[in-house]
C-alpha cells in the first residue's frame, strides 16, 4: 500500500508540475505562388516552443524587413539584424511620397522568378527564370527539393536556413544561369 500511495504522490507531482515554456529560435520564411491577397509571396514568422506550441506571423513585406533587418524587435529575441547575420543584402530606401525610409532586399524581389516565367501581375517586369508559364521544370524542382526542402509552391515555405540560403542564392549570376538551364 505504502508503494502504491508513493508510485501515486511522485506521479500526482510529474503531471502537476508547472513547465516553465522554452523558446526556441525564431524562424523565417516565404511561399511564392498567387494567392488571393493579389501578392505573389507570402511572408512568415515562426516561433516554435518545446510543449508543441507554434506561433506564427504573416506579415506584409514591409513588416517583415522590418523584422529581419532588426529595425523592429521580435519578442524573445530583441533586435538583430538576420539579414546582415547571413549575409543577405539589404538597404534602406527613401521614399520621397512618405517622407520616410523604408528596407529593400533584391533578394527578395526575384524569388517570383523561381516560380514564373512572366511576372503573374506586372507584365512590365523582366522575365522570370522558371521554365514553365506558372511553374517550374521537373529538373527545377527536383534542384529546389534537393538543395532547399521545397516540396511544391502551393505548400512550403522557403524556411529557416534553407530562407537565408535560397535569398544569397538569387543574387548570384552564377547560380542564376545554372537554374535557367536546368
């Protein structure tokens, strides 16, 4: 009996303990598709904690640089530069109508490229780099899948290292070529 009442007190302990929440590190990412917001790119933020729970942000670009760059603090996390953290260019810009200044990431302008080969808004951009109207080639996304965890556009994201890898990656002429060819 003296067993059992001590097998139950330590497990009456184990299950009303309060865990303190871990967090982990944040995490960005992007989707390029048309969605129904009239934007080809989707922009997150994911914090993920050690009891299962995810939380997630979608905000605009603007925001989202914002965020990135540093200019706005993550809670948890304050304010660090990611983008200068992995060595993805980024300026700022001002913006005479505003009279204010606002982040820019080319990187981030050509991910629609990947995905398109004639931009799906404004026909008055450069061709994009895809091999399909409005996806890529088998080839190119086998290369996607294998060098940065894409399983399609409509689902994934482009996400935490894969995000920064695939951001250095467009700004590369080099790289450029070779997923043209593909």
């Amino acid at each position: 009996m003296k067993i059992l009442c001590y097998i139950f007190s330590l497990l009456a302990l184990l299950l009303f303990t309060s865990y303190k929440t871990v967090e982990k590190e944040v995490r960005f990412g992007v989707k390029v598709g048309a969605f129904p917001t009239g934007k080809i790119q989707n922009y997150a933020i994911f914090r993920d904690r050690v009891n299962g729970v995810a939380i997630s942000y979608f905000p605009d670009e603007n925001a989202f640089l914002n965020y990135l760059a540093g200019t706005w603090p993550l809670p948890g996390e304050g304010r660090r530069n990611y983008l200068a953290e992995n060595e993805v260019e980024h300026f700022k810009i001002y913006n005479y109508a505003k009279d204010d200044s606002m982040w820019y990431c080319p990187a981030l302008d050509s991910l629609w490229k990947l995905r398109f080969a004639i931009h799906p808004l404004d026909k008055n951009k450069a061709n994009g780099w895809s091999n399909g109207i409005l996806k890529p080639s088998a080839r190119q996304y086998e290369f996607l899948g294998k060098n940065y965890n894409l399983r399609s556009f409509e689902g994934s994201y482009f996400i935490d290292s894969n995000f920064f890898k695939i951001l250095r990656d467009v700004t590369n002429p080099i790289w450029v070529a070779h997923y043209k060819s593909l």
